[in-house]
C-alpha cells in the first residue's frame, strides 16, 4: 500500500535592510524556516553567495537531510538485524558544481560514518546494511546525485 505524506513549513525573508532588493548588495540572505511545534531555523545562503557563514544555508540542511535519513534506516535496519549499534558519527561531505549561469547542483555526497557497535565480527553484516538503508532513505532516493558510503566500525570502549 503506496501513502503521501504531507509536509508544511512557513518560510519568511528577514534580510530587508530598508529598500528591499534594489540592488543585488542591499540586502541580507538572511530568512527564517519555521515547522509548526518545532524550533525555528535561522538561516542564509552559503557565504559565496553573499550569506551569513553563522547560519544554516539550504546547502547545510541538505546534506544534513541526507546523513540523518541514512542514520535512521541504518539504525533500524541495525536493530532488525540483532546488530547492536552503541554510537553512530558522520562526518558527511558534498560537492556541489557551480556553473557558467550562476545555477549549479550537487555531484556527489559521501558520508562517513564512525559506527561502534558491540560485536565486532558482525561488521561484515553492518557494512552491508548501508547498502540497504541507501535503497529505503527517502532523501537518497530524492536525489539525482550518488550517494557513497564509507563507514567505519569501532568496538565500545571497555
């Protein structure tokens, strides 16, 4: 059984510094992301592209949509597996290609997973799962670039 999901957000330009967009430096990339009952997002564009480097820029937040998603069917395919996970970091990259026309667009995303899991003889079985969470993630799978992983497996410390 297929079902839609519906999702919602306010988003809401802050970077009017007083005459709006008369030029392409009078004002602030800076705008708000607000989702019902959730924390409110502050963000930019990337600082190349005159932006806040303090803020999170749409670039940021798809990268982070990628990693999370993956850690999420990760884990769970983890704990349907008896793999039993104690700590999962990543330290996710993307390349993204500007081009002549000032568009552009992501080429690659790789993430990079330190994963300490408690049975080391099972990594085998837990490098194969993301292979698998790559297959079920929804933003992976939103996506028109390759996805790469390279994880890497520690025991918990004693």
């Amino acid at each position: 059984m297929n079902r839609e999901l519906s999702y919602q957000l306010e988003l809401k330009w802050t970077g009017n510094m007083g005459i709006g967009t008369k030029t392409y430096t009078s004002y602030e990339r800076s705008h708000e992301i607000n989702f019902k009952n959730k924390p409110l997002l502050k963000c930019s564009s990337d600082p190349h592209f005159r932006g806040n480097p303090n803020l999170h820029n749409p670039e940021d937040l798809l990268l982070s949509a990628i990693s999370s998603c993956h850690m999420l069917w990760y884990l769970h395919l983890c704990s349907e597996a008896g793999i039993i996970v104690m700590d999962y970091v990543d330290h996710a990259t993307g390349i993204m290609t500007e081009l002549d026309n000032g568009s552009g667009h992501f080429k690659e995303v790789t993430l990079n997973p330190q994963i300490v899991i408690t049975d080391l003889t099972r990594i085998s079985a837990a490098k194969e799962l993301h292979q698998k969470a790559n297959e079920l993630c929804f933003i992976a799978n939103s996506c028109n670039f390759p996805v790469y992983h390279n994880p890497t497996f520690k025991e918990p410390k004693q």
